[in-house]
C-alpha cells in the first residue's frame, strides 16, 4: 500500500482489440493487481485472477480519476484508449480531445503521481501512422523506415501519436519519475477480434470474411502494403518493452515490426486455405492514401536489440500456425466477436 492506496498496473482501452489480449495476458500470471478503464465494459468472459476492478467511464472525465485515485495508485500504466486512423479523420474535434488532450491528461495524472522513489512507467503504443512517405513511388523504393526517418505524419491520428511520444519524452525528461516508453506498433492481425476505425483493417476484415464464407469489399489497392503483425506477437513485444530496465534502452520509442503484405498477396496467401474466397476492390481513395503514406516495411533492429522483440511468426506462421487455425475455431464453434 501507498499513502492507503493499493498500487495497481492500469490500462486504459482495456475493452479494445489490444487491451483484451493485454489484459488477458497480465491478468494470468497473477502479480501486480490490475484496474482497467473504457467506454465500454469488459467483454464477457473472466478476465484474469489479478483484476481487480474495471471503471466504465470516459479518460477525458474528471470524476472517473477522482474515484480510481482515491483507491488506486497506478505505478505501471498502459495507456490504450484512443480513436483510431480513419474514424479519427472522421470525428477530427472528438479524435484531438481523446488521442491528444486525454492522452495528455493521463501523462500528467502519472507525472503527479510519480516520484523518483516510487517512479510511475508509462508505456503507449503509438503506430506507423508517426511515418509519412511523400508517395505511393517514395514508398515502393523505401528502405524499412527506421524511427528517426519520415516523420511527417499525413493524419490527424498520426500526428496526435507523434505528439504523445515527444510529449512522454520530455516530460520524462523533467525529471521527477516518470518512465515513459513507447512502441509503434505495425497493422495488427488477431484471430479472436476484429478491428473498428483503423486502416490497416481490411487484411484482418478480409481474412476473417473468408473463414464467415461471406464475400469481401476491399477499400484499398491489390498493391497496398503495410507490415502486419500476429497480436500475441504484439502483446509479447509491448509487454517485453514495458518489464526490460529502463538502462537497457537508448529511445524512447521504437518500431514493432512485421511481415510485409499487400492486399493481393494476402489475398493468395487466403485462398490456399478458403479457396471459395471472393474478394471485389471498392476503393475508398481516402483510405488507400493514408496507407500510401505509411511505410510497407519498418526497420525494428532497436527493439530486438534493447529488449528482445522477437515475434514468433514470420510471413508463412503468421497464416499456417496463427491465423488459420484460430479463425477456423472461432467460426466451428462460434461465439459472439466483441463488435
Ligand atoms: P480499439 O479501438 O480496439 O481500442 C481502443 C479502446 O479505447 C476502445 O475499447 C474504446 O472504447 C476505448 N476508448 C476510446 N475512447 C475512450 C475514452 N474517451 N475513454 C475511455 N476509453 C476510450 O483499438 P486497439 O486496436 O485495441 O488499439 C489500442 C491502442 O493501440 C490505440 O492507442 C491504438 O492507436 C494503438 N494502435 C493500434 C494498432 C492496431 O493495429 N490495432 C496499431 C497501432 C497502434
Ligand atoms: N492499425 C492502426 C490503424 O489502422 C494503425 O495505428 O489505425
């Protein structure tokens, strides 16, 4: 206990696509107690012995701190509620008030409660979205983008990312004791969840239309690449990130990386499994540049070296041992997907 208070490990969006498989992860191997924020509830389902409370209520509220930090001291935080790529350039005044304004109110609660006896970690996952390549022929001839090259975001949701990273850093830098670190995290796949608001959707929309038997529009080109990664692979890498002392790292952010698909060849990769996969282009133009700005390959070199990213799947067990298999339980035994 701190000052009465239980020191718990906080994630916030802890009702997302990440924040489930996070959650479910932390909350197993017992440890530390666990408190969770989100809109929404918890999907059903238990969600691990060390959870100890979720709080329903929105990060930009007020009252919802008052009544987690009367009880609660965070000393690790993940902070994951956010409104992603394309729904952001939707809703472009909620989109700034949650990714940039509540992300920073959530940096300062943990500043406030950090001292450098008892230091609060802040770990936030950013995206390739922080990248900009200028076009589609820039991207095609590009290296993998390392962090320090093409930061110059196309998107409100990548700009209000990169604010959140250099924001973390110098507050950090202050001095008083907070950790903060983040990674940028690649297009990510699951075979129990499907994404709302991204981009990089249509390769986890497409794959899991094929296992539905159900036909599948896509918003972008039979050319358009992004690195895509397994999220248990994703989970492992934030999680490695978050637990690794902070001598071993020399950034403050860092690249995830992942195999490097384009629509098509996810598509005939698919089709050996679900050969009855039927896949028309609707091209939502929008859409396919935000995709054109963002690198098809990243250079994670630092994360593998400063804390041991090393994703158990590569571009053939990605489909083989992960997707394939885990989409086709899902739907043999169908239970209600979370949206
Ligand atoms: P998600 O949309 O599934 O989850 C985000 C969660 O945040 C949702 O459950 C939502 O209800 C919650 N949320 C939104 N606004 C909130 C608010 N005002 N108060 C409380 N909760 C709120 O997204 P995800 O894929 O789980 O992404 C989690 C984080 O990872 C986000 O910050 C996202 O930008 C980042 N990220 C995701 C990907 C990806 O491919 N999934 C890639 C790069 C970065
Ligand atoms: N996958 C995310 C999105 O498409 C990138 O941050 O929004």
């Amino acid at each position: 206990m701190s000052g009465g208070r239980i020191p718990v490990t906080l994630i916030t969006g802890a009702a997302g696509e990440i924040g489930q498989a996070l959650l479910h992860r932390l909350a197993e191997g017992g440890g530390q107690p666990i408190v969770t924020v989100d809109l929404r509830p918890l999907s059903a389902g238990a969600p691990g012995r060390s959870h100890r409370e979720h709080f329903r209520g929105d990060i930009l509220d007020p009252a919802l701190w008052e009544g987690l930090l009367r009880r609660y001291r965070p000393t690790l935080i993940f902070h994951l509620a956010a409104i992603l790529s394309t729904r952001a350039e939707s809703v472009p005044v909620l989109a700034h008030r949650v990714n940039a304004d509540g992300a920073a109110r959530v940096l300062a609660l943990a500043a406030d409660l950090a001292t450098s006896d008892e230091p609060v970690r802040f770990v936030f996952p950013s995206s390739i979205a922080v990248y900009g390549l200028p076009s589609q022929e820039a991207k095609e001839v590009a290296a993998p983008v390392s962090e320090d090259e093409h930061l110059d975001p196309a998107t409100l949701y990548g700009a209000q990312k990169l604010y959140v990273e250099r924001l973390g850093a110098i507050v950090e830098r202050l001095g008083g004791g907070l950790d903060f670190r983040a990674v940028r995290l690649p297009g990510l796949i699951s075979s129990d969840t499907l994404p709302q608001g991204g981009t990089s959707d249509w390769a986890p929309e497409l794959i899991h239309a094929a296992a539905r038997s159900e036909p599948y529009s896509c918003f972008v080109h039979r050319g358009a690449r992004l690195p895509f990664c397994a999220m248990p692979d994703a989970v492992e890498g934030i999680l490695r990130l978050a637990f690794r002392e902070k001598s071993s790292l020399t950034r403050s952010a860092y690249n995830l990386g992942g195999a490097s698909l384009s629509a098509a060849e996810i598509i005939a990769r698919v089709a050996r499994d679900f050969p009855d996969l039927e896949v028309r282009f609707e091209l939502d133009p929008r859409r396919d540049r935000i995709v054109a700005s963002w690198p098809g390959a990243v250079d994670d070199a630092a994360a593998r070296r400063d804390f041991g990213f090393a994703p158990a799947h590569d571009e053939e067990t990605l489909f083989s041992r992960y997707l394939i298999p885990g989409i086709r339980r899902r739907y043999q035994h169908p239970v209600r997907l979370p949206r």
